[in-house]
C-alpha cells in the first residue's frame, strides 16, 4: 500500500487509535488499578481472572502491544498477540455483559484489530502455505525468495520483479544481473 493511497491514511490512523486505546488502557489500570465496573457474572469472570493473575497479564501486554503499535514496532506481532483478548473482551461485552458501554468496547475491539490484521495480513504469505519446512528466524529472509528463482523457472514477468527487489535491497544489483557478475 503506497502514501497516494486514502487507505493507506485510514490504517495508519486506526493502526494508532487501537495502539493508543491498548497504551492507555494497560497504564491507566498499572497506575491505578482501575478495572471498569462490570456487572453480573462478567465481572465475576474478570474477578476470577484477576484473582489468578491473568487480567493483570493481559493488562500489561496490553501497555507492550499498544506501545507496539503507536509507535509501528513489529505492528502484525503486536496484533496478533493481542488478538486472543480481543475475542475474550469481544464475547464478554456483547455476548456476557451487553450493557451499552460493553456493547460498545467489545465490537470496537474486534473491529479495530480485525481490520489492522487483514490490512497487514500480507506479510504472513510466506507463513500461508499449504506445507512449510522448518526454517529458523536468523533465515527468516529466505521465506520471500520465490522457489521458483531456486530452481531457474521463472517466466519474464517474475524475473523482473525479482530484479526489482534486489535493485531496491542493492541498489548495485542491476549491475551485477547485466554483466552476470
């Protein structure tokens, strides 16, 4: 997605509301201990979880994804370790509680990170095949080289994007494809 695009404006934007929502939510309650008044057994749901430490756990990765986010720090790993508070804060406002003010968090929640995860989902194509081989993160960049470069079939079209990206990555690339060396 390139800057000419309006859509690029609107990910960005809802890329650092939900990082802003998530920072002052995890700090508010780090600070102060504030956990909203939630009635019924929702908040005997959030009383358990606080009792086993885990609302708190989720508070402070809250403060760590938020972070990620505002600031665009490994924003995909930020939404995707937040994504399974996201559907526990999403069912537990509009399915448990549904009072006005949770029908209101739980959707936006699921909104919010639901859109920024298909906005930035491109970047886990290399994870979306039907078989992967083990390959560790230190060789994380061989996940982008097409398997067809490795074995020599690649039509026009995809030599000249790969010639691209190499050109982007070093800018002396193009020398070293037009003189073979």
């Amino acid at each position: 997605m390139t800057s000419a695009s309006p859509w690029y404006y609107v990910i960005h934007w809802l890329r650092l509301y939900f990082g802003a929502h998530l920072l002052f939510s995890g700090v508010r309650y780090a600070l102060t201990g504030y956990v909203p008044e939630i009635p019924g057994i929702g908040g005997e749901w959030v009383q358990a979880n606080a009792n086993i430490y885990l609302y708190q756990m989720i508070k402070y990765l809250e403060i760590l994804t938020g972070a990620m986010l505002l600031f665009n720090r490994f924003p995909l790993l930020a939404l995707i370790l937040e994504f399974p508070a996201t559907i526990n804060i999403f069912w537990l406002n509009t399915f448990i509680v549904a009072t006005p003010r949770q029908l209101f968090t739980g959707p936006q929640e699921l909104f919010l990170n639901g859109v920024l995860l298909l906005a930035y989902s491109g970047w886990m194509y290399g994870a979306l095949k039907p078989k992967l081989e083990p390959l560790w993160v230190w060789d994380g960049a061989k996940a982008y080289k097409p398997a067809a470069l490795e074995r020599g079939a690649l039509d026009a079209r995809d030599q000249e994007l790969v010639a691209m990206s190499e050109n982007v990555r070093n800018p002396d690339a193009h020398a070293v494809l037009s003189t073979g060396r």
